[in-house]
C-alpha cells in the first residue's frame, strides 16, 4: 500500500519522534450506533479506514472502547501489517458496561489490563502513544491523576508505549502530568463553539505539545450557527471545512482527527479544509464560541 501524500491541509507535526499529518483521522464512528456494537456497514469502514491511509493520513486515534475493542479490530484487518508511517494512537482510562455507558477505570491493574488488550486488539508490540483518559462522560473533573499517569510511565519504561498524552484533562492535570513525565499531546474537546481551551491551546503550542481536538465537528451534535453557516456560504463551501479550515488555522499545533463512517465524507473534508480566511471571516467565527 503506498501512503503519504505531500498534499494534505495543515502539513506534518512531530509527536516526540513520530510524524504525522496535521490531518488525521477519529475512528470512534466506525463501531454501532452510541460506539456500541459492530458497524451496520462493515465494508464502508474498512474502506474508509484504506482510503485514509491512501490519501496520505498518518494518525489514527482509536479506543479499545469503541465497540468495545470492535473499532480496534477494524483498524487491524483494514491495515494490519501497518504502513512504517502510520501512527496509531489509543487511549486508556475508561471501559463500557451493557448499557453503553463510559464507567471510568484508571487503577494502575485496569490500565496495565487495558494497554494488554490494545496492543493485541491492534496487533502491535508497542503503542506509540497513548493518552490517559481523564474525567467522565460529561467532561473533566479536577482531582490527581499521578498515580494513573505513574502507572502508564513504568509501562513506558518497560518498552509497552513510546509516548504519553492525557485527555479530557483540567490545564492543572496537564501541568501535573508533565511535571511526572513529558507528554507530547493534549487531547481535549475543543471546537469553533467550545473554545474553553483556547488559553491552553497557546502554552501547549510554545512548549512543542500537540493538542487534538475532540468533537471537532460538534460531535454527536454537529456544529449549527448563523455566522458558521454565513461564513460558510460567503466562501461557497460547507459548514464542516469551515470548521475544520478554522481549527488548523487557529495554532500549529492542533491536530484534526475528525470522524467518519464515510469515505465520501472523509474525501469531502481533506478538499474542504484548506480554506485561508480574511481577517474579517476569522472575526466572525470567533463570536460563535464566546
Ligand atoms: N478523548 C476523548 O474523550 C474523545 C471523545 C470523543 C471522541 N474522541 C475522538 O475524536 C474523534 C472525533 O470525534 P467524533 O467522531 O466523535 O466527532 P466529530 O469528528 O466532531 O464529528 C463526527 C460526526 O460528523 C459527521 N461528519 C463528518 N464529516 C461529515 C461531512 N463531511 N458531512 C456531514 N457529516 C459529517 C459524522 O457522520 P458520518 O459518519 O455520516 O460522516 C459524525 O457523525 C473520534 O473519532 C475519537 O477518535 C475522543
């Protein structure tokens, strides 16, 4: 499978000693309904994710979760042996029960059990990163995370992960986990509406650290406003590249990973986030998330 095409929006970013595109791609949509369960079309998902890797996208971001460990089962079959290039990352910290909720689990034995069942879900000897999942359901909530973040660096010691993250995190939990271990991604929620980050955003970017939006499309609610649509048509597009367009302008160091169960939607959003805004776009954009 040949990857790597130079012509993806936003260019490449180095996680520690691994690069990807800037452009990447979420793969929570490709599980059943509520990310529970398999997907009702399981060929439109291992063409998507194919189709990811042909157009040049270096990132993934999964979740045994997902399904649960449905998704990383995809991922392996549509890609297994993986291309050198591509950068497969996970997150560890939560479970599911029977009714599709997100039970937290981030004891040091629940995440050790956790990293066992990506790396073989995945089909991978070493995750090259992995970011430990903070907070619930609803969003993060404050408190320690040293023993969980301590827990996931002497499994990187021991030659299990290349590189840490944390995820729904608090800026004082991000700040906690770099004063354990150095961390090369934040990835919270995070888009044209949801701007609680910004702040952050601009720290992390002097300091070299991703950052990676979640939801950024909106999520299971997808994004709606006047001036997102105004824009949007004013450009002869669609709301969702000027959403994304947005995101990749907005700092160097954000990361997309949007989501999609499919390739014509996956095709549509590489075309349409390119978009360079006049200053007067940017203005306008910016009051929707304040
Ligand atoms: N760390 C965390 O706690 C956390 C939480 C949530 C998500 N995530 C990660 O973030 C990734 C992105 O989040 P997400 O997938 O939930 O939300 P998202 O990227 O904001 O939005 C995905 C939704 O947008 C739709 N969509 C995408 N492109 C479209 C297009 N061109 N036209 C119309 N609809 C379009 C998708 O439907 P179609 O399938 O029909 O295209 C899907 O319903 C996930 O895949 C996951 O990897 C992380």
């Amino acid at each position: 499978m040949t990857n790597l095409s130079p012509t993806l929006p936003g260019g490449t970013w180095n996680l520690g000693d691994l690069t990807v595109s800037r452009f990447g791609y979420g793969a929570m949509q490709l599980a059943g309904p509520w990310v529970m369960g398999p997907p009702a079309d399981r060929s439109a998902a291992l063409a998507v994710l194919r189709d990811a890797v042909e157009l040049g996208i270096t990132h993934i971001d999964t979740s045994d979760a997902y399904g649960p460990r449905i998704t990383n089962e995809i991922i392996k079959e549509a890609l297994h042996p993986y291309p050198v290039r591509l950068n497969i990352v996970t997150k560890v910290g939560g479970n599911r029960d029977d009714q599709g909720g997100w039970p937290t689990a981030r004891e040091p034995d629940q995440l050790r059990k956790q990293i066992g069942e990506n790396l073989e879900s995945l089909g991978l000897n070493t995750l090259g990163l992995v970011n430990l999942r903070l907070g619930n359901a609803e969003g993060t909530v404050a408190g320690s995370i040293a023993e969980s973040f301590q827990a996931l660096v002497d499994m990187q010691e021991q030659g299990l992960i290349r590189h840490l993250g944390v995820s729904n995190a608090t800026p004082e939990q991000v700040a906690e986990a770099m004063d354990i271990a150095p961390i090369v991604s934040v990835q919270n929620m995070y888009n044209l509406a949801f701007r609680q980050d910004d702040e952050l955003i601009d720290l992390l970017n002097t300091q070299g650290i991703a950052y990676v939006p979640f939801f950024p499309l909106g999520g299971f609610s997808p994004l709606q406003s006047a001036a997102l649509s105004a824009v949007a048509s004013r450009l002869d597009t669609t709301p969702m590249s000027v959403a994304l367009s947005w995101l990749l302008q907005r700092s160097p160091n954000i990361l997309l990973i949007p989501g999609t169960s499919s390739p014509a939607h996956l095709r549509e959003n590489i075309a349409g986030a390119g978009l360079r805004f006049a200053v007067s776009d940017i203005a306008e954009l910016n009051t929707i998330g304040r």
